[in-house]
C-alpha cells in the first residue's frame, strides 16, 4: 500500500503518526498545531506557528491512521516510493520516541532523489520544526545541513 497522502495535500510534508499506545500523549503533541483556517481548509492539515501565535506557520498533511502503528524508518520510506512521486522531500515520523518525550524529537527521515542520503534519519525537536521545515520548503537549506548538526544522541536541538 502506498502512503496514504490526502488528495490535494501531496506537496505539503507529511507528519505520520506510527504510535498509538498513548492517546493523551498524541493529543498533547498534536496540540501544538492548529487547523488550517483558511477560508476552504482541507481535512488533515495542521499548522505549527512559530512563535505559537504568529499567523505564519508551516503547513503539515497529518497522517494519523493506525495501519501505519508500529512501521519502522525504511518501511515509511518504502511506501512512500509507492506514492505519486517527489513532491515531497522528507517524512516526519511521530512514534513512541517522539511522544515519550517533553521535547517532542520528531523523526525526520530523506527522501532524496540522491541514494547516498535518501533514508538518511536524524531527529529533530518541536521547538526548531518549523524553522526547518520552513527551509526545506523553500528550499534554502539541505537536509544535512540539519543531520550533520545534530547532538551525540541523534537528536537536532538548535
């Protein structure tokens, strides 16, 4: 099964939920976004403000749906090579490490059209999100650019 990207969502990042043995936690991390509040929202976008109540935010497709619990790193990025394409360049991953934590460390996961870095994985906190995203998007930074400045731990902090 391809990755499930919503119809009119394919160019936004996808944030997959992937753990689903703590509802309050999920809850509590999910609401640091909000709905998408434009004058026609599409179901399943959210948006991470930065700061919290600035109106410009990042634009995330939410994939929460429990056929994808318990999918490690390279499963996510084997269906997603199923999907429509490259419209998207990574896959944030919220799994049972990113929900057991206060710092929310998303897992950020390459799907570079390079094989050297496609699958290439660091995580990343919910604080330094959007401003990552941001640049992805607009594409004025790399993706390693993010990795190689993560922590000893894996984990990108600022």
């Amino acid at each position: 099964m391809p990755l499930a990207i919503p119809v009119g969502l394919e160019e936004l990042t996808p944030l997959i939920r992937t753990d689903y043995a703590d509802q309050a936690a999920w809850e509590t991390f999910i609401s640091h976004f909000r709905d998408n509040e434009e004058e026609n929202p599409l179901p399943g976008v959210k948006v991470l403000d930065d700061p919290p109540d600035d109106e410009d935010g990042i634009a995330f497709a939410v994939i929460d749906d429990p056929a994808y619990a318990n999918l490690t790193a390279e499963q996510l990025l084997e269906l997603s090579a199923e999907g429509t394409g490259e419209e998207y360049g990574m896959l944030l991953v919220v799994d049972k490490s990113a929900l057991a934590s206060s710092e929310y460390p998303v897992l950020a996961i390459d799907r570079s059209e390079e094989q050297e870095d496609r699958g290439r994985a660091f995580r990343i906190v919910l604080s330094e999100l959007v401003d990552f995203a941001g640049r992805m998007e607009i594409a004025d930074c790399d993706f390693c650019d993010y990795a190689d400045y993560a922590d000893p731990d894996g984990t990108y902090r600022g």
